[in-house]
C-alpha cells in the first residue's frame, strides 16, 4: 500500500479533575470554556504516517474515501466480476449498453449473468440506488 500524507495534532489539555470518563469532544468544550487548560496544540503534516510513534489504521482513511465515493457515483463491479465492462472501441460480438447505467458489456460472453434476459443488466447490482 502507498501512504500518503496525513495531519498530525497533537492536543495537551492540562485538568484538575479526572477527564478519563470524558468524551473527547466534552474535553476539548471544558479546554475552550476554562475549566480544563490547553497547554499545546500543534498540527503538522505527516510524509510517512505509519512510522510515527502512534501511528493511525489506514483502513479508516481508504474505507472513508469509498464511501465518499459511492454517494456519488454509485459502485463499481470489483476487477474479478465475470462480466467486463466495454470501453470505447473495444472488440465485441455483441455489444449491449444499459439505459440506466450506461455500461456496455458483450452479451455474446456466456457467464453467470449474460446473455442478460432482455431489458435487464448484469450490472445492476452497482447501479445506484434511486
Ligand atoms: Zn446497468
């Protein structure tokens, strides 16, 4: 896996009381309203997040792009799906496209979902939801 650069704050909250049961966000009110005391606050970019002393799960960070990206586009069909997606220009015997989806496929391919059964699409798993 590539690791890409992340932001690093580092928070010193300084309390005369014992903020173990505290959420972090009633923490950081009571460093913003006087009752806790914030000594240091620093953000720095990190190059190699994975080298650092308390270094993040970089699945929260891969798995958020996803669902980022499936708000909007809908999901793709994973790269071992049976049936192949046609770009423009490629080579088929029987090229079908979904009204709905716009992915084209070749229909002359038997798998496990083409020939698809008329007005239907074997990808229809991945259309986004309406
Ligand atoms: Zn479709």
């Amino acid at each position: 896996m590539s690791t890409e650069k992340l932001y690093k704050t580092t928070i010193i909250i300084w309390s005369d009381t014992d903020p173990a049961s505290l959420e972090l966000s009633d923490l950081a009110r009571e460093a913003e309203s006087g009752d806790s005391y914030c000594a240091h606050q620093e953000t720095v970019l990190v190059s190699d997040p994975t080298a650092d002393a308390h270094p993040p799960d970089l699945e929260f960070f891969s798995s958020a792009f996803d669902e980022d990206e499936d708000d909007d586009e809908g999901e793709e069909p994973p790269s071992d799906f049976p049936v192949r997606v046609l770009r423009a220009g490629d080579e088929a015997e029987d090229r079908t496209t979904c009204n709905t989806c716009g992915r084209s496929w070749d229909d002359a391919v038997v798998t496990g979902y083409t020939p698809a059964p008329s007005a239907r699409c074997p990808f229809e798993t991945y259309h986004k939801d309406e």
